[in-house]
C-alpha cells in the first residue's frame, strides 16, 4: 500500500499513540522522518526514538513523552500538505501559539525549527506546527 502523505501518516500515529497513552508508536522508516522526529526530541515533545532493522521492514520506534498523565504534545498538525505546498521566507515564519509552540521546517539546509531557522536566516517549507 503506498501512502498519499506519508507525513500526516507519521503525525496521525503519534496522535493516536497519545490518545491510547501508549508508551512507544512504530513508524515506517525514512530519513526525512527520522529528520523530523530528531527535531521533537531536541525540542523536548519526545523522550526518544530508535531504528529498528527486522527482516527487510526497517521501523523506527518513538518513545513517546507524558507529564503527570497527561501528553506533552497537545495539538500536532500538518501544515504543508501534498495538494498545497507552504512555503514561508525567514522574515515572515508564522509563530505557534504566540512562541509557545513550534513550527518545523524543511530548508535548504535541512530539516530544523522555527527558531533555529529564523537564527539562521533561513526559509523554507513549513511541514507541521506542534504545541
């Protein structure tokens, strides 16, 4: 089965994995997903993630992070999506919830932050927003 939005498949798991209070979620693999997940763990929404080689299927296994009970991520969304691509200059990236959030962007110079991408003057496509 191939994925339309392979993306919003990785946010939708990390949802639902939070809604259940699951403990870990298992994704399909792929480097700008790995991308991804390494920007929520420096920013603190996740505990960890690893690569998980079975057979020919390799997963990659995300920790997900709670606070009294409670998930630390309360709202992820996909902002770029396939049909309508959003792209935003370094000047003007939107911030989430007022800087409380976060909003991950892919630029030239790979997959980073808002506020690591708006230090290092850098544009890009805006691929989700988390708070």
């Amino acid at each position: 089965m191939t994925l339309v939005d392979p993306i919003g498949d990785m946010l939708t798991r990390i949802r639902n994995g939070q809604m259940r209070s699951l403990n870990k979620i298992d994704i399909p693999f792929s480097n700008f997903r790995q991308n991804i997940l390494e920007v929520l763990k420096k920013e603190g929404y996740i505990i960890d993630f690893k690569v998980d080689s079975d057979k020919k299927l390799k997963l990659l296994s995300v920790i997900l992070k709670y606070y009294e009970g409670e998930p630390v991520i309360k709202d992820i969304k996909r902002v770029s999506k396939p049909g309508r691509r959003v792209y935003s200059k370094a000047d003007s990236i939107p911030k989430v919830l007022n800087g409380l959030g976060v909003a991950i962007l892919s630029t030239s110079k790979g997959v980073m932050s808002d506020a690591e991408a708006i230090k290092n003057n850098l544009g890009g496509e805006i691929i989700c927003r988390i708070f």
